[in-house]
C-alpha cells in the first residue's frame, strides 16, 4: 500500500502565550493539538507562564524543543530547550517563531488587543498564512 508522502512529512510548530500562565483547558487542549500532529520540533519564547508550561508538556511528549530567548531576562524562563537560538527583542523573536515553523498554537488571556505580544504574533502569522490554533481561556479553539 502506497503511503502519502504528506502524511509521512514531520512538522515545526510555533507556540505564543501569556506570561501570566495557561488554564487547565487551555493545557489540555495543547496536547490534544501536539497529539494530533506529527511535530518535529516545538518552537517558544522560553517566558514565564505558557511557554514555560508548554515547555514542559513537550518535553514529557519527547519531542525536541527549540527556544527563542528575549533579549529582556525579566520574564525568561528557565527551560532547558534542545536548540537555543540567539535573543532577539520580544517583537522579533515572536516572528521568528511563526517564519521558522508550518502552525502557531496561541493560549491568550483575553480577546485580541492591541499591545499583546500574544496577539501581534497571531497577527504575523496570519499576515503569513500560517495554519493557527487559538485557544480560550475556556478550552474552545479557533483554527484559522
């Protein structure tokens, strides 16, 4: 039986989320997105709160993380990540995420606003055209 070569294709996926943390609902649904790919490579902002939360979903799940520092240690976490990239403004390294990887998942804390880092890399990506997963603080996703 032929295989599709696409079904085969591993692929990066980008995360963005608040410094102030997921909700359960929003945990849970991150792995059920994670579950449902075949992702290679787990890129985040290595922040405090949802990166960091995320971080350790992944690194349970055994795929390899890729971190995107800022350049403003306020906020960094401590994860441990497989790939470190150098630190770029908050506003860059955002973009890196979503041009290095093929989906963004995003765990905001509130509707879209401007002034969110969150918000703005959602932004990007969808000025990318990339495949997004935006998940409420209830659970529910939207996929754009």
């Amino acid at each position: 039986m032929k295989r599709n070569i696409k079904e085969l294709r591993m692929i990066k996926i980008g995360f963005t989320g608040t410094r102030h943390g997921m909700t359960e609902e929003q945990k849970n649904e991150v792995k059920k997105i994670i579950k449902s790919k075949k992702c290679e490579e787990f890129h985040h902002g290595m922040c405090v709160g949802s990166d960091e939360q995320a971080h350790q979903i992944i690194t349970n799940m055994k795929i390899n993380t890729v971190g995107h520092p800022p350049v403003f240690k306020k906020f960094m976490s401590k994860c441990q990540c497989d790939i470190t990239k150098k630190p770029f403004d908050y506003l860059k390294r955002n973009k890196n995420i979503v041009d290095e990887t093929e989906i963004l998942i995003a765990t905001p804390d509130t509707k879209e606003k401007v002034r969110s880092g969150t918000w703005s890399t959602v932004r990007y990506a969808r000025q990318k055209q990339k495949r997004i997963y935006i998940i409420h603080k209830n659970g529910r996703t939207t996929i754009e």
